[in-house]
C-alpha cells in the first residue's frame, strides 16, 4: 500500500481521536487527509511527537490519541517505546508509517534499511499490543478493533517508497497560529483551559 | 528547611499535575520526593528531550507540568528546545541542577559550568537562580513567567542549596 492510502483509511477511522504527527511526511499526509485544526502538526524535535502525544495522552486520559509516526522520527528516539509501555496510557495509539526510506529529503535510505523489525522491538519494550500491517484491505480490516483496544498499540503500516520528493504539501498555518488554533480546539472539544484568562 | 520539601510545596502550589524527569544526583531527592506524591503523575524518561516533549504535550491538556533534568542533560535537549517550543511559543518548565559551579569540583561538570547560561541567553530563553531555601519561594512566580513568556525557562538549583553549605 502507499503512504496516502494508509493515511486515508486512518482518517477514515479516527473518529474522536485527537492525533500527533511526526514532521514531514507523516503531517503533510494527516493535514491533506483531514485538514484538522484538532490534530497537531510537529514543526522539529524529529523523533519527539511519540514523546507529546504521550504527555497529551496522559493529561487527557479519557480522549483517545493517536500518533502517527514515522521510521525516521522513531529511529531518531526509540527510547520512546520504553516510556511509552512504562506509562501504560490505555487511550494511546501509535502508527508508525514505515516506508525504509527518509521520504521528506527524497527518498534516501534509512539507517538498516528493510532489515529492522520495529514490532519486535516494540514488544522487547514492553508493548503487548504489536503488529505489522502492509496490505490496504487488511488496514481497514484490522483498524475498527485497533481503535476499539485498550492502548498502548504499536501498528507498523509498512508502505511503499515514493520515488523522490513527496509533493505533499505541508499545512498552511505556521507554528505560533498552528499552537493556538489546536489549544482552542481542544478547550472548545474537552471543556479545558490551555490558555489563561489573558490568552497565554 | 527541608529543600526538596519546600520545592515540592511551591510546585504543588504552582498546579503541577505531571513531572517527566531524568535524575541526576543533586535532583534525585525531589525526583523521589515527587515520585511518592500520587497528585502528580510522574514519567520517567529515557532521554532528557523526551521529558521536553511529554510536558509540552501536557500544556495542551491543560496540565501543568514540569521536566526535572541535569544541567548535562538541559545540554542534550536544545534542539528540542528550540524546534518544538521557540517554534511554536510553547512554555515549558525546567527543574536543573546548576553544575559545574566554584564549589562543584567534577571535571566532567567544568564546560557545562561555563557554557550553559550563555547558550541559554543566546537561546533567549529566561532562567532564575535559586540559591538559598527562602527563594524557593519564588517558583510560582518564575512558573507564570515562564507561561507569559511562551518559551523554555530554566530554574536552577544551586550545590549549596541542594546538598548545604557545610557539603
């Protein structure tokens, strides 16, 4: 299956779930599949949506999460998987879009390309919930019950290389106004306050 | 006083429902201190950055939090620091031990001594000093700077006031 056509069917299926995005590739798909303003969009710290989209699981427990990763972000800090099964967060789910190949830059080949098992290292973190997914039927067979378990999962949408740039383009607001737009969404979805009475 | 006591009262009055920390040996004690306290949620990190990103994620929860860390580890994460909160004006606010300082004589503390506060104010990120037990009582007020300024913002423990002046 290719990257859009993963994305697509977990857009179709997220229903209330707020989602995280990895840089590059992983937002540019979520933002031209959703165009949501209660999803958040990372601008840098590649490697780290894993680790705030657990603190925003953890502080809005009874709102599923839904990170949707990359191979390249979760190379750049695999040590999120032990935080993330130590915290055990029930309404956390992580995808990781694995196509071996650092897609944003063109296509360059990943560190240990298509000899690494990120579900076996998943589950040597403590996931019990783990699987690989490659084929689009089985995607959209499998994801109403993933949606529907107690997190933390860990799902591996293993997709096809993009020959070259991926022209996706990204979201079209920039980091201070993508901030405030997605606090205000979730303070008018949750009835929380991100921000204080004088707007910071 | 008891320090770590003392500071875990004025987080506690700050709001602070979630700590992330990686330890190093001046701030294990509060670490331990906050660990044992079941109001704050409290997540252990593999990585300093990670503590960075799991608090940044928790002010979009509306909760506040704090990351406990090393002054080594601050070091790690400025990349985070800059390209997730200066990026998009998150505040996010950092518990670390001011080593490398006259009295902490390890010289595999002596660059993070000199280099950490000008790296920080190249950064423009806001930092306050707490030296003594009776300015701990600042922290509620450097917690909302940091919130007000939308940025990092580094409170420092000193040596003397985490292991005493006769240590």
């Amino acid at each position: 299956m290719r990257a859009r056509e993963a994305i697509d069917v977990l857009a179709r299926h997220r229903g209330d779930a707020v989602a995280v995005c990895a840089l590059g590739m992983a937002a540019n798909e979520w933002w031209a599949a959703t165009k949501s303003e209660d999803s958040f969009y990372m601008h840098g710290a590649m490697g780290f949506a894993a680790s705030f989209a657990l603190g925003l699981a953890l502080s809005l427990p009874q709102v599923p999460v839904w990170l949707i990763n990359a191979d390249g972000s979760l190379c750049m800090n695999l040590g999120c998987l032990l935080t993330e099964a130590s915290q055990a967060a029930r309404n956390l789910k992580h995808f990781v879009v694995d196509n071996g190949v650092y897609q944003t830059v063109g296509g360059l080949p990943m560190v240990n390309e298509a000899r690494t098992d990120y579900v076996a290292i998943a589950r040597g973190a403590g996931f019990a919930r783990a699987r690989s997914i490659q084929e689009l039927d089985d995607l959209e067979r499998q994801l109403p019950g993933i949606a529907a378990e107690d997190g933390p999962s860990f799902t591996v949408l293993r997709v096809e290389p993009e020959s070259g740039f991926l022209r996706t383009p990204p979201m079209t607001y920039e980091g201070p106004e993508m901030k405030y737009r997605f606090g205000r969404a979730l303070e008018r979805r949750f009835g929380i306050e991100v921000f204080g009475p004088q707007g910071y | 006083m008891d320090v770590t006591e003392a500071i875990h009262g004025e987080l506690t009055k700050c709001g602070v429902k979630l700590a992330a920390s990686l330890p190093d040996d001046w701030v294990a004690p509060l670490i331990q201190r906050i660990a044992a306290d079941n109001s704050i949620r409290h997540v252990r990190v593999a990585r300093e950055a990670e503590a960075v990103a799991i608090c940044s994620g928790a002010f979009f929860g509306g909760v506040r939090a704090v990351a406990l860390m090393g002054a080594t580890g601050l070091l790690t994460c400025t990349g985070e620091l800059a390209t997730l909160n200066l990026r998009h004006q998150i505040p996010v606010f950092l518990i670390v031990s001011q080593r490398g300082s006259i009295d902490d004589h390890r010289i595999y503390q002596e660059v993070q001594g000199r280099r950490t506060i000008p790296l920080l104010q190249a950064y423009d990120f806001p930092y306050h000093v707490v030296d003594r037990p009776d300015e701990i009582a600042s922290i509620p007020d450097a917690f909302e700077t940091c919130r007000l300024q939308k940025r990092p913002f580094v409170l420092f423990l000193t040596r003397r006031l985490v292991k005493g002046s006769a240590a």
